[in-house]
C-alpha cells in the first residue's frame, strides 16, 4: 500500500483514495483474480517391459516403441498425460474469465520433473501441448551423477498465444493433454492457469469509484 499512498499530496487526495478503496471493497460482484492448478505424479523409477507395450506410470502413460529395446527405460518413448481442471472448485469462473473478450489468461506456468539417463541431457527433447506447436525445448541442463533428476519450468505464454490456449483448453472441455519425448522419465507435472478479472469489470468498478467520489466532492 506505501507506494499508492506516498503519491498523494493532501488529504483530499487521501480521502479520495480512501473512498474509492471502500468502493472497492464493497462492491457486491467485484471479480477476482482465479490461479487453478492440477498435479500429476508418477514414479522415478518406474517398471521395465518389452518395447512393444505401453507402460502406465502412476498419471503418465510411457508409450510402446518397437524400434526400441524396453519401454520404462527412459529412452526413445514418449509420455503423454492429461491435467484436469473441470473438477476444480473455480474451474466455472475461470472459464467464465478466460471467455471475456479481452482474453484473461495472465500465465500458464508448466512445471515438469524429469530423469535422464543420458549425461549431458536430456538430448533434443521437447513437450508440448498435445495439439500444438511449436514444441518447447528442454534444456541440456542435467550431467553427472547418472541417472540424474531435475525440474523445468516454462510459461506457456512465451511459447503459444493466449487464444490457443484457451481454444485448447475449450475444445478438450477443460482437460489439457500433453506429450513429452523421448529420453527421460516424467514423474511429476503441474499446471498453473491464471487470470486477472476482465477489463470490462474493471471499468465499471472504477467508474463506479470516479462517480462517488465526483458527487462527494461537490
Ligand atoms: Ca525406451
Ligand atoms: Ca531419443
């Protein structure tokens, strides 16, 4: 709060300020800024099986590759799974956010925990929302000792625009798969979806503020 209060010059300016503050507080339907996260888990070290079968790893499914010698391994095989954000309590208001038409989505943070068995690696890895591009590189971050485990983060927003991902969460009816390929093991992932309320809620609120303080000052 100091820093909006060091600008006002009288105590006018503090009473104004103060009323327009109460405004805020009670106006009845003010919106509010709505941050959903789902987490998925799955083992470090999960079962070893023949290449040609798919492994389900805790909320990661590792798919079958043939040309592959096993599947669990870490390498050369994909994991997809899915966030799941229609089951959380704000899920109806951050859709009913995110459909204004300024668009709200502020961040869409990914936080994905990998092992590698490769050192430097992993080597030209990628994730991705299931049906969009481009993929997202995985740095050459993790070295010795091997395997090694390490953590990513990355806000979708700096990869894809605020449009496609909301379509994307639409059209999967507020599911959101994703894909990670192919050197490591994900055995932990999470999503955070963001907003802020929509300018049009914004606006009506601080007009409200202008005009109450308008008439307070005649
Ligand atoms: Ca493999
Ligand atoms: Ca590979």
């Amino acid at each position: 709060m100091s820093p909006v209060i060091t600008q006002c010059s009288s105590m006018r300016q503090l009473a104004g300020l103060g009323f327009a503050l109460t405004m805020l507080a009670i106006a009845p339907q003010a919106p509010a800024a709505v941050s959903l996260t789902d987490t998925v888990i799955g083992s470090t070290v999960p079962a070893l099986i023949p290449s040609d079968q798919s492994l389900q790893n805790g909320d990661f499914l590792i798919g079958a590759n043939p040309a592959a010698p096993f599947t669990g391994d870490g390498a050369d095989e994909p994991t997809t799974w899915t966030f799941e954000f229609t089951a959380l309590p704000q899920f109806n208001m951050l859709m009913s956010e995110l459909g204004a038409p300024d668009g709200a989505l502020t961040s869409a943070v990914l936080s994905i925990t990998i092992t590698t068995f490769f050192s430097p690696g992993p080597p030209a890895d990628i994730v991705r929302p299931m049906d969009l591009f481009p993929s997202i590189g995985i740095p050459l971050a993790l070295g010795d000792p091997n395997p090694q485990t390490g953590t990513f983060a990355f806000d979708l927003l700096d990869s894809y625009s605020r449009s496609d991902l909301v379509n994307f969460l639409a059209a999967h009816g507020g599911a959101f798969p994703m894909i990670y390929a192919d050197d490591a093991i994900v055995s932990a992932a999470s999503l955070t979806l963001s907003s802020v309320p929509s300018t049009g809620s914004c606006v009506l609120l601080a007009a409200a503020g202008i005009a109450g303080l308008a008439r307070r000052r005649r």
